[in-house]
C-alpha cells in the first residue's frame, strides 16, 4: 500500500508520518517511510541540488530534477517495497510537482502531468493525505530555512502552491483534504480516521 503526504512548507507532513509511523508498529506493521525528493542515494544528490539556494535552476530544470529523483526513487524503493507486501509512507510524492511546478511556476499542467507520467510509469498513490494549512501558518511553525531554494522562493509563489493543492484536492482521484491547523494529537485523528475510512484493515479505526 503506497500512501502519501502532501501539503505546502510546515503543513506537518513528517509530523503526521511519523505518528502514523508509530501507530503501525503498535499493530505490528513496519512501514517503510520515505520521502521526495531523495528517498534513494541518487534521490539525495538530486535534492540537494534542486534545493541548493547558491544554484541558479529554471522552472524547466527543476521540474526536470524533480522527475529524474522520482524515476530512481519509484523503481528502487516504491516499487520493490509494494512487491514484498510493505506499507510505504511518502513524504510527496507526484501531486507536489503538480502544486510546485505546476502551480507554483506555472508551467503547462498537462506537459508536468505527461511527463511525470513518464517517471512514475503510471504508479499512483492508493491514497494521498493533503494537509490543508494556508500558507502564513506553515511558515509560522519556524522551519523555513533560507538553507532551500523553493522554500526560500516569495510568497506569491506559495500562496499558488496553496491554490493548485486545493484545486488538486478536488480535481485528482483517491486524495483526502485534512484540515491541518488543529492540535497535532487532533490532525492525527482525523488522518488516521481517513485513513481507516479507505483501508479498515491495515489501519484499524480504534487503533492497536
Ligand atoms: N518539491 C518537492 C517540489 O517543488 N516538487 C516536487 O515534485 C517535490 C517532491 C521539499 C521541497 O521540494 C519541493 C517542495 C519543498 O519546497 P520538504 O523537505 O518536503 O522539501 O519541505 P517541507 O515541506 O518544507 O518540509 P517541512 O519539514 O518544513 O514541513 P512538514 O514536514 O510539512 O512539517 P513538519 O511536520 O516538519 O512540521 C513543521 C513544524 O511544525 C510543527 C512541527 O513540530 C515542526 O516544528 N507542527 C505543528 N505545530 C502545531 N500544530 C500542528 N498541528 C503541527 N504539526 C507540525
């Protein structure tokens, strides 16, 4: 089962992860958590240069690097993990390129769409989290870095990051809309509810 996490800067996607995390080792489930970029050595490398704020990238290239991490990081630990049976917990994964590139940059939704498409072979998410926190809030929380470029990017650029995530939210299939400003304990209830809404099985409503 592949499930992802996505959201703008600071909307707590690794929080989440890692409190999903934890609730499947208590039901005995170890999961394999990961993230994107990166998630792969070549996927680092790449990271770190898409990122690097000393770097000049066009909206073009960045997409491009985006894609090229998303190709390794699908055939070596996506695919590979899903065959042995293992639960994958992402943090972004495609609909990301789809709000940044597509959104944030404004390239050609269908050319992004085509070409990741490419990178992935048409491998989906069974179920995508999006956390909903506008874009003033995520940079509240404190980790904006001037360390990352696209964090770094200004705040019109987010705030279309933020619409396209919205817009996505009901234009994609299999995507749940987590309202993400709550009490961490809260948002993680209400994941967790979305997520055994979809797969009663693996994550059990009451928990382990
Ligand atoms: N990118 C990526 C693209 O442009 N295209 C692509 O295709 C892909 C895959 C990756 C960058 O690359 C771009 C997008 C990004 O700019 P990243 O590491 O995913 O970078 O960056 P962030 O999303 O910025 O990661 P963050 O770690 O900042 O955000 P998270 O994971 O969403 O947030 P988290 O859980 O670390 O929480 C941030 C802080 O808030 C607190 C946490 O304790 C933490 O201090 N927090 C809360 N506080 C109050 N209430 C809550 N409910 C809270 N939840 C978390």
């Amino acid at each position: 089962m592949f499930i992802v996490f996505e959201g703008v800067e600071g909307s707590g996607k690794s929080t989440q992860i890692r409190l999903v995390a934890e609730s499947l080792r208590a039901c005995g489930i170890e999961p394999v958590v990961t993230r994107e970029p990166g998630g792969t050595a070549a996927g680092e490398a790449i990271r770190a240069v898409a990122l690097d704020p000393d770097l000049h990238v066009d909206a073009v290239a960045e997409l491009l690097l985006m894609l090229a991490a998303r190709s390794v990081f699908v055939r070596e630990v996506v695919r590979p993990a899903l065959a042995a049976g293992r639960v994958v917990l992402s943090d972004r994964y495609e609909l990301s390129t789809f709000a940044y590139q597509g959104g944030g940059r404004s390239l050609p939704m269908d050319k992004v769409k085509e070409l990741n498409a490419v990178a992935t072979g048409g491998l989906r998410p069974d179920l995508c989290i999006l956390l909903d926190v506008d874009v003033e809030h995520g940079r509240a929380r404190g980790r904006w870095s001037a360390t990352d470029r696209i964090e770094g990017e200004e705040r019109s650029f987010h705030e279309r990051v933020a619409r396209s995530y919205r817009d996505l939210a009901r234009s994609e299939p299999d995507v749940a809309l987590i309202e993400g400003r709550g009490e961490i304990q809260d948002v993680f209830a209400a994941v967790w509810e979305a997520l055994a809404t979809s797969f009663p099985e693996t994550f059990p409503p009451r928990g382990c």
